[in-house]
C-alpha cells in the first residue's frame, strides 16, 4: 500500500509534452486524495493528464447546461443518475477518465 503524508509540500513542475508520467492506479489514487483541487485522469496506459480549470465564460455555460440537465434527471429519475463533468470513471481498459 502506496502512504500518503498529510501535509504534502507543494511543487511546480513543468514538463514538456514530450514527456509523459506514467503511474499505477494505486498511484494516482493517492496523488488524487491529496490534490482534491486538480482535474487528473489516467490514460490505460498509465500516462498522468492534468486538466487545466475552465475560463469564465465557459464556466457560466457549463453552469447553465448543469442546471438544465439537474431538472431534466430530477423529472426523469427511472431514466438513471447524472454525475458532473469532474467525476472520475474507471473504463473497462482501466483507464480513469473524466467527461
């Protein structure tokens, strides 16, 4: 099992996209638990991608289309379940990927 400190210090790093940082599932898992505030996925094979936050205006659209969308499983609960675009998911080729 991977330890996770509690007060991690922070660091910036660039890296070129020529570079790619590959970790496990057991990896990510932790640097996700303690980087709650960053959009991260994983590729299946292990490659780390960081998402950069959306701009203002795409922020408010994204905001509208939640709402309408919120109602619209609301009115239609027997239809399924919605997440927001941040959720994590595990596909079948283990891969970790957000919307």
């Amino acid at each position: 099992m991977l330890a996770v400190t509690t007060s991690p210090e922070t660091l910036s790093l660039e890296i070129p996209r020529a570079i790619a940082l590959s970790i496990t599932l057991e990896q990510f898992e932790a640097l996700a638990v303690v980087n709650r505030d960053l959009k991260l996925e994983r590729t299946a094979q292990g490659e780390l991608i960081v998402n950069p936050p959306t701009g203002g205006e795409s922020g408010q659209r994204n905001f509208r289309i939640t709402g309408q969308l919120f109602r619209w499983c609301e009115e239609n609960e027997a239809l399924g379940v919605g997440f927001d675009s941040s959720t994590g998911f595990i596909l079948p080729n283990g891969a970790i990927r957000s919307p």
